[in-house]
C-alpha cells in the first residue's frame, strides 16, 4: 500500500511557494521587530502618550482609506513587480528614516510622517500579496499553503517580539532597525526568484483606472458572500478590540498582578493563534465555513466571558495565571480558525480578476473597525469597569454566533451571484 504523503509535505514541494514562505516569514519576522522597536522609539523621542495614540491611528490609516484604490490600481499591474517594489520602496525609506533618526533631527512630526509613508505603500502591498497567492499555489492546495503560511508567520512573530527587547537592550534601537531593513530587502529578492508568470489582461494597455475602480465595486456589490465575509470580518475586529487594547487593566484590575501576567498571555495567545493555522485544514474538511463561525464564535465568547473572574476567584497567582493563559490560548486559536477559513474561503472563491480590488475592499473595511471600536471602548471605559466590558463583549460574540445559525447567510459563492463578473 502506497503511503501518503502529509498535505503540508505535499505544498512544501511547489518550488515557487516555498520561496514564497520564507519571503513572508522573513517579512513578518522584520514586522516583529519594528513593532516592539518603533513603539518604544516614540516614546523615547517624544516622552507622550498622545502621540504613541495618533501614530498608532496613522499606522492604520492608510489600510482604510488609501487600500481600496491601491487595489484597483493593482489589479492591473504585474503583482510579483509590484510586491518587490513595494518591499524595496519601504526598506529605502525606513533608510532614509535612520539617517535622520542618527542625525539627531527626529522628532514626533517626522516620525508620523514616515509612518504615514511607509503604511501607505504597504497598502498597495497588502492587495497584491493576496492576489499573487493563487499565481503560486494549485487551487486544490490553498487551504494547507495558508495555513502553514499564517501558522510560521505567527512563530517568527512570536520569535522575533521576543528577541526584540533582548536586542535593543543588547545592541541598541540602532542595530534593530538595520536588522528590520534588511529584511525588506531579502524577500524583495527572494520574491524575485519566482518563476509564476502574470496572466495576459496583466500584460496588455491598462484600463483607465476609474473604470477599473467602478468594476470592482460592481463586482463586490453583486456578490452577497463577499459582502458577508467583510460583515464576519468587521465583527470579529469588534470583538477582539476591548481584549486586546485593555489587557493592561485587565491585569492590574481584574487578575491584581504585575506587567509579567502580560508575557505569559501573549505567549499564550500566539501558540493558540498558531495552534489553530495547524489544525484549520483539518477542521475545513468536517465543517463548512457557516458552522465553523457558530461553533468557534460561541467558544471564543466563552473564553472572552471567562477571562475577567479569575482574580476574584483566587489569590494564587500561579492558578490566575494558568486561568489566564487558557483563556487566551482558547481565544486565539478560535479567532485563529475563524479568520484563517474566512481568508481562504475568500481567496478560493473570489474571482482572480476582482481579487486585489476586493480583497484591498475587504482588508480596508474590516480594518477600519479597529480604530472606530477603539474610540469607542476609551469612551465607555470611563463609566463602565473592564470585567463587565470584557465579559459583555464576549456575550455579544455568542449572539452573534447564534444569529448566523439563525438568518443562514451566504457564505458560499456558488450559492452567491456567481454571474456577477459577466454583467459588469
């Protein structure tokens, strides 16, 4: 009897995806560093809260106003070209940024403007990495090449948050940066070893862009599961918004421990996190994307319900923090599984010619729920304390959990308007 390979052995093979892999895994690990190196670099150059806040909002601006017109701009475009440029075009200014960083000129201005810089040719990345996934990877093998794609991209993350603090106290913010350019410009040149080739309507005259634009809009309004994934995706960013931006009160309020409790659950987020990209392959195969939204959602709300009563459960700040932990790691694996087999079910089913367009669309509407919910936890965290916070957000992911079982929304495209893109 002939013995089968693994599926994740059988996607290793694909030469193109492999490179792939580790152009994304080098990427993410330089994300890692600059997200701990740059956020303690604002602080030290600038001693203000309120300005660690609005950078922190122009990080994510450019994702929610620039992205749907950078992916109709995309679309057209060559996108192995346009992810090579993109990486090259971010490592050259964050060049430019340590010269004057070591010049002694930096200060709070001059570093919401690189970051507004930078987050916008990101935008213009983002729609044309998730575009170019199908260029490398068989239709058939999506599911496994995401998914070991989205589980090794959390380890490096995990990594690199973890030797980041360990650099900088070591080398200094200046070798962290260097290390994190360096990184830009490695998986521009391992993308550059791909040998998939761009489709014909890529290599001939573009369409003038506002038709490009206006097609893809067409297209996304007449396709209800599109429109249902950015539903499910905007409000599992709602969901999580309170969790993530109140674990520093949630620690000190809830659980009465130190900063250490804030290293052991984001430990334990990211090996959940990773633990569900592993497993979501297999989950695919026994339930559809509908069920895996109600069955997970439930349990992520539980796990979000849970979270706060610890501390008022134990004094054991060995048992809170094991509590703790488990919570988390429940949360990330679930919101993990849920994100993962949207994303993919996504990419599978969205047609190839719309995809930069409506996954630039998809990224910028769900993304924009970020700031907006975050705006409104600071307002309602004046009257209300974070345990009731936390745990009514995580009673609304269960209703909404139960109201997909009941309204049975399209959440497959063959069931969708499947003849949209001939109409336009």
């Amino acid at each position: 009897m002939e013995k089968k390979n693994s599926p994740y052995k059988e996607v290793l093979k694909e030469k193109d995806y492999r490179a792939l892999l580790i152009s994304t895994m080098v990427n993410r690990f330089g994300d890692a560093l600059d997200a701990v190196a740059f956020t303690w670099l604002v602080y030290q150059v600038t001693h203000s809260g309120s300005w660690s806040a609005i950078i922190f909002g122009l990080n994510m601006f450019p994702n929610v106003i620039v992205q749907p017109f950078a992916g109709a701009i995309v679309e057209k475009k060559d996108k192995k070209r346009m992810i090579v440029g993109t990486h090259i075009l971010r490592g050259a200014l964050l060049t430019v940024f340590l010269i004057v960083f070591l010049s002694g000129s930096v200060n709070g201005w001059i570093m919401a403007l690189f970051t507004l810089m930078v987050t916008s040719i990101e935008a213009f990345n983002m729609p044309a990495g998730t575009a170019f996934i199908p260029r490398v990877l068989k239709k058939e093998n999506l599911t496994h090449g995401m998914s070991l794609s989205t589980m090794m991209s959390g380890v490096v993350t995990f990594v690199g948050t973890g030797l980041a603090g360990v650099l900088i106290a070591a080398a200094g913010i200046k070798t962290v940066m260097i290390i994190d350019i360096a990184t830009f410009f490695i998986a521009a040149m391992i993308i550059m070893t791909i040998k998939a080739e761009s489709p014909k309507e890529e290599q001939t005259k573009a369409e003038p862009y506002i038709n490009v634009l206006k097609e893809g809009f067409r297209y996304i309004k007449g396709e209800p599961v599109i429109i249902n994934f950015c539903i499910v995706a905007v409000m599992l960013n709602m969901i999580l918004v309170p969790i993530n931006s109140l674990q520093a009160p949630l620690v000190s309020e809830c659980y009465h421990m130190d900063s250490s409790l804030l290293s052991v659950i984001g430990m334990a987020g990211s090996i959940g996190a990773i633990a569900g990209s592993f497993v979501l392959p297999f989950v695919k195969k026994k339930l559809s994307i509908k069920m895996m939204i109600i069955y997970f959602g439930m349990l992520l709300g539980m796990g979000i319900v849970l979270t706060p009563i610890a501390g008022s459960l134990t004094e054991n700040a060995v048992i809170k923090s094991i509590f703790a932990a488990l919570c988390f790691l429940i949360m990330t694996f679930c919101a993990s599984l849920i994100t993962g087999a949207v994303n993919i079910e996504f990419i599978s089913n969205v047609d190839e010619r719309y995809l930069a367009r409506s996954s630039a669309v998809f990224i910028s509407v769900a993304t924009a729920a970020i700031p907006v919910t975050s705006m409104f936890v600071g307002f309602i965290k004046i009257s209300v304390n974070t345990s009731t916070l936390i745990s009514t957000c995580g009673l609304l992911t269960m209703i909404f959990s139960m109201i997909i079982l009941f309204i049975n929304p399209v959440l497959d495209m063959e069931k969708g308007n499947t003849n949209a893109a001939e109409t336009v």
